[in-house]
C-alpha cells in the first residue's frame, strides 16, 4: 500500500510537470533599451515692464494709444497726445533654459489697467508668433539656451475716460513643448 502510494505521488509530480516542461520549450526573449535626455529647466524674467507713460485724452471722441513690442516710443492717435517727461517702454521678458528646445508661450491678448472703479483695456501685441504660441530657444541640445520676448500694446482713450494714475498686471507663462 505504501508502494502503490508512492507511486501515485510519483506520477502525480511528473503529470503536474509535464505541462511546465512544454512551456519552458515554447519561450522567446528580447531585450529592450531605455534612454532619457535631461533638459535644464525654464526659468522666465521679466525685465522691462510696459509702460506707456503720460497721455492727454482728446477733447472729444475717442483716441487711440499704442507702444510697438520692438520700441520705446509711444503713438497717440485721434486727438491722443502722449507728453514726454516719464519712461514708455514695451514689456520684454528674458527666457533661459535646454538650447534648441521649443517653447509655448501663453500670454493673454487683453488686460486692464485700473484706477478705482475705472478701467483701460489694453491690447497685447505680443512679437512672437500667435498662431502657435512657441519660439525656439536660440543654442544647442547640451547647452544652455535663451529667447527674448516683446510685447507692446494699445489702447483706445475716448474723452470721457477718468483722469489720473492706472495701473494692471498680466501674466506670461512658458512651458517646454
């Protein structure tokens, strides 16, 4: 009895087995590869804001003001006059990071400049191309990299706006594509 028991184990084990051994016969193997490429990351600064200094608004009807994204120099329009005496400038933010790598740029196309309860909307004009939102940064793959970004803007000024001081922020943003 201990025999027949001992071989109905034994046959058990090589029958569990078999299927195992058909198994290890009908194996394949490859080998795969990984890679990565590491990449400085962005960092945005701006170093001139926007600014379109002092504007008489016309007498009657409505103005317009504008500061080109590449100059310094503002233009009133329509009965506008821009007076000298205070720093016009267009905004230019400083991009750095991988060489070669482009870059998606949001900014909005309008925001406003307040004073209390009174508001301006202005215009962005950025310099980079709209349709796609991206630059490329100047440089290599392997070495750091940099763009410029411009942005005038405009405004319409009718007779009726309130006088004094107005002020708004935006913001730009910029992400590796």
């Amino acid at each position: 009895m201990k025999k027949t028991l001992a071989y109905a184990l034994a046959l058990g084990s090589l029958a569990a087995a078999g299927p195992a051994f058909a198994q290890a016969a009908n194996t394949s193997t490859d080998t795969a590869s990984g890679s990565v490429t590491i990449i400085r990351p962005l960092t945005l600064t701006k170093t001139t804001d926007l600014a379109f200094g002092r504007v008489v608004q016309p007498r009657s009807g409505t103005g317009t003001v504008s500061i080109a994204n590449n100059s310094t120099t503002v233009v009133g329009d329509n009965g506008a006059v821009v007076l000298s005496g205070l720093t016009t400038s267009h905004a230019v933010f400083g991009v750095s990071g991988e060489g070669a790598q482009v870059v998606n740029v949001t900014s909005p196309a309008t925001f406003d400049l307040s004073n209390g309860a009174n508001t301006i909307t202005v215009t962005l004009a950025p310099d980079w191309n709209t349709t796609t939102n991206q630059v490329t940064l100047l440089g290599s793959l392997g070495a750091a990299g940099s763009a410029t970004l411009n942005l005038g803007g405009s405004f319409n000024l009718p007779s009726t706006q309130a006088s004094g001081a107005y002020t708004g922020t935006f913001n730009v943003t910029v992400a590796y594509n």
